[in-house]
C-alpha cells in the first residue's frame, strides 16, 4: 500500500477522534477536534499531490480518496448539528448532493462515461474544509470575540453551501450534455 492511499486511510481513521472531541461540552475539546479536522483535510491534498508526483495514483485510491472526504465532511457536519451550530437542512443539502453526484458518477461509469471533477467542485470541498473548521473552532472562541466569529463561520458555511449546490447542478449538467440521457434512462448502452 502505497503512501497516499496510507494518507486517505488516515483520514478516514481520524473521523471517529474528531466527532469524539466535537460533541464534547469543553472548549479546548473544540480546539482539537478542529485541529484534527483541518489537518485530515490537508491529507486530501496531500495524498492527490503525492500519488501525482511519484505516480502512485491507484484504482484503490481512486475509489477511497472521495469516500475519505465525504465522510469527514459529513461526520463533521452531522455533529455540528447535534451540537446546534448547524441547521439540520443545511447538511441534508450536502450530504443529498454527494449521494446524488456519487449516484450519477455509478450510472455514468456503467455507460463508460467518464466525467472529471470541475474546479467548481474542487473549491466546493475547500469551501466545506474552510466552512467545518470555522464552526467547530466557534466553540472554542472566547465571549468577546464570538458575534464577530460567528459572523464569518456562518458566511463561510452559506458560500459552502452555495458552491455544493452549484457544483452539483454543474455536474449533472456536464453529465447531461457528454451523454444521451433518454438511452441511459432506457438502459441502452450507446457505446455498443
């Protein structure tokens, strides 16, 4: 196993720590687990850096790089609104538009269809990194400063949000024009 699938691993393996000190009632409990949050986020780009360099890019890590990050988007996310940083109908938003991207990417990869990522897409999981950093460290802010945190952590979320919605309509969009929708609808293969 080579080492950036080593690094995906770990963060997928860094998500149950991270929960563990985010639903904790102390601060400095906040602190870390956004710590351990930002510092599994850096893996992603990590590990995509070093699987490009060394050419270690792997059907295996193809596969857990974005499982890696959409369970520690939503891990995060799910714990914020248990916590009541979060609206329950905000992270229904981003975890419904991964399953709904994951689900097009299966129905697309059936048809031989492959559609990359777009920027778009790339600055929506920045922006959901950025957005869960922020709200989980607003527990951790001291009284005098915590209207203005909030101010900036709640923006963050709404741009992330924004950009999920954005990035997912893109994708089926992209999805849409690059294939013959009524045939993958029908089940026909028109690559036969």
């Amino acid at each position: 196993m080579n080492l950036p699938t080593q690094l995906t691993l770990g963060r997928i393996c860094l998500v149950p720590l991270v929960v563990a000190f985010l639903i904790s009632n102390e601060s400095t409990h906040a602190l870390v687990a956004s710590v351990l949050f930002a510092g599994a986020a850096l893996t992603d780009w990590l590990d995509g850096l070093i699987a490009r360099r060394r050419g270690q890019v792997t059907t295996l890590g193809k596969l857990l790089d974005p499982v890696a990050d959409k369970v520690l988007v939503s891990a995060a996310l799910i714990s914020l609104v248990q916590v009541g940083t979060v609206e329950a109908w905000m992270v229904v938003i981003v975890i419904g538009r991964e399953f709904a991207v994951t689900g097009l990417r299966s129905v697309s990869a059936a048809q031989g269809l492959v559609i990359e990522a777009s920027d778009l897409g790339k600055y929506k999981t920045f922006a959901q990194y950025l957005a869960v950093t922020l709200l989980i460290l607003e527990r951790s802010v001291p009284a005098g400063l915590d209207s203005e945190f909030v101010y900036l952590s709640r923006g963050m979320l709404w741009a992330a949000l924004t950009l999920t919605v954005f990035s997912g309509i893109d994708y089926f969009v992209r999805f849409y024009r690059a294939s013959d929708v009524d045939a993958v609808v029908r089940g026909e293969d028109r690559w036969r």
